[in-house]
C-alpha cells in the first residue's frame, strides 16, 4: 500500500468509526493535516479531527517533527483533536513530546 493508499484507508476508518465531512488533503496543502473530518455528536457537539498520516516501517520511527506538523494542521484546519497514525512506531521523544502537548492543552493521540 502507498501513501495516498494509507490515508484512504484511514478516512475510510474514520467513516466506520461516524466521523463525517471527511477530506483527504493534497500535499502541496495540507498545511500538516492529512485528512479532516468532523465528530457531530448528537448534534449538539461538533468536533473537527485533524490526522497526520505516517506510513512508516518499523525503523526509523516516527520522531517529534510528525507532532509539530500534526499541531500545525490542527491550528490550520481550527481542529480540536488531532491523531497522528502511523503504520509504524513512535520514537520515545515523540512520546514524551506528545504528552508535553498534551500538557498545553492539545488534545491529541499517537496511534
């Protein structure tokens, strides 16, 4: 599977699992968010999704830089959840650099 391959599978998880208004981004402007989509909550709580996709093998993982790109499409997009996938794994730095955002106030998941 390719690139654009993992991000439609992802946006194709993201419609199972209710979240709509799903868009795959272009890279030339993504601006750092792969795909948005919106959580509609019994229409009462609207929440956009930011996602940075990351097909990745298992090494090199995935460093601190994946964060910054997901915390700068989630500023782009106005997004209050943001969720870096990778197919790979995740850098103990990025680890410790996501729950340093998370302590500023981002909500965001490594998956």
């Amino acid at each position: 599977i390719d690139s654009n391959g993992f991000e439609r599978l992802i946006a194709s998880f993201l419609e199972s699992i209710g979240v709509k208004d799903i868009h795959i981004r272009h890279a030339a402007s993504d601006k750092g968010a792969d795909i948005v989509g919106t959580f509609n909550i019994l229409n009462k709580f609207k929440f956009v999704l930011a996602v940075q996709a990351k097909q990745y093998r298992p090494d090199p993982p995935v460093d601190k830089g994946a964060i910054d790109q997901l915390i700068n499409g989630m500023q782009a997009e106005s997004a209050n959840l943001g969720w870096v996938v990778t197919s790979g794994k995740y850098s103990e730095d990025a680890k410790r650099y996501a729950d340093d955002m998370r302590a500023n106030g981002y909500t965001l998941e490594l998956i």
